[in-house]
C-alpha cells in the first residue's frame, strides 16, 4: 500500500493523530497527495507548513472553492507573498504560540463536517526551536486537535528525524506510518 493510501485509510477509520515518517525524496509529492486527497473527500483543513511558503504549496493542492487555510511560518520571515486571504502569516517559526491561536482560529471557520490538520514538518519546527519547547507545542497540538476530533498528520523526514524525537512521536500517534528512504 502507498504511504498516500495508508494515511487517508488512518484518517477514514477515525484515528486522529496519523505521524508520518517519510524518506526527503517522496517528501514533497506525498504531502501534497494527502492534502489533495482529504479534500477530494469533501474535508476542511489546515496545513501548517514550516517548511515552503504557501504560495509554492498552494500550486500542488487543488484549493479550489474547499475548506482548506494554511498557517505559513516561512514568507513573512523570508520576504515572501503574504497576500494570500486563505493564509495566516507567523512572523517566525519560533512563534510557536501564534501557530496555536491561528490554528484555533481557521478550525472554528471551517464549516465542513470532518476536518484534518496537516503539521509540515517536525524537522523543520526543531531548526527553530529546542527539544522541550517543540515537544510541548505538538503536544498542545495533538491535545487541541484530538479534543476538536480532528484528523491530524504531522509529518517528519526519516532522514532527520533523530531515534528520541521519533520515540515521542510513536507515543503521541494513533498511527505511525513510515515511508520509503533515500
């Protein structure tokens, strides 16, 4: 089964915290397939991306009239567009805070009926922040996500993902779901 299927059978039998540790070369393609796919089932979602600007992802994910908002916490730190309406801009990646208000804001837009949060990704996340403040963010995270009964992918890179932090992403996750490497 491809890593595409596996997460969006996790997210159809109603597990709410999916981790996905994929290898960098199927990275791009299978972050955009599942957002593709959870809104070709008529999902509303949140993209959290710290790792491209909105603007790159929205060309590989058909937006269309959907439910779907991205939480960017690259363009304004790097002087990119932030003109998009569907998209909050953070300032930072350290901003982990205004990561949770702004998510607590797009889930209460959403009108549709099941809905699912994309976290891109960990590795990411760690470049700006230390070990115990990105734990205790995804735990916020998966805790609100959870009490909202969202679906929530957090995605990571094999790769650079070291043995501890893929540990603590096992015990968060309902599903682990690990993708081919190099």
């Amino acid at each position: 089964m491809s890593v595409v299927k596996e997460l969006a059978a996790s997210v159809k039998a109603g597990n709410l915290i999916t981790v996905c540790s994929i290898g960098i070369d199927e990275y791009e393609n299978v972050t955009n397939e599942i957002a593709n796919a959870l809104l070709k089932d008529e999902m509303g979602g949140a993209y959290i991306t710290a790792s491209r600007p909105a603007s790159i992802l929205s060309k590989g994910i058909d937006v269309g009239h959907s439910e779907f908002y991205f939480i960017d916490m690259i363009s304004q730190n790097i002087g990119g567009s932030t003109s998009d309406p569907r998209t909050s801009y953070i300032e930072s990646p350290t901003m982990l805070e205004s990561v949770i208000l702004n998510l607590d804001l797009v889930m209460r837009r959403l009108r549709t009926k099941d809905n699912f949060m994309i976290l891109d990704s960990i590795n990411n996340l760690a470049i700006h922040s230390n070990h115990r403040i990105l734990e205790e963010f995804v735990h916020v995270v998966v805790n609100k996500m959870k009490l909202k009964e969202v679906s929530s992918i957090l995605f990571s890179v094999k790769e650079q993902t070291p043995d501890e932090l893929t540990n603590i992403l096992k015990l968060l996750s309902d599903t682990f779901v690990e993708g081919g490497s190099k």
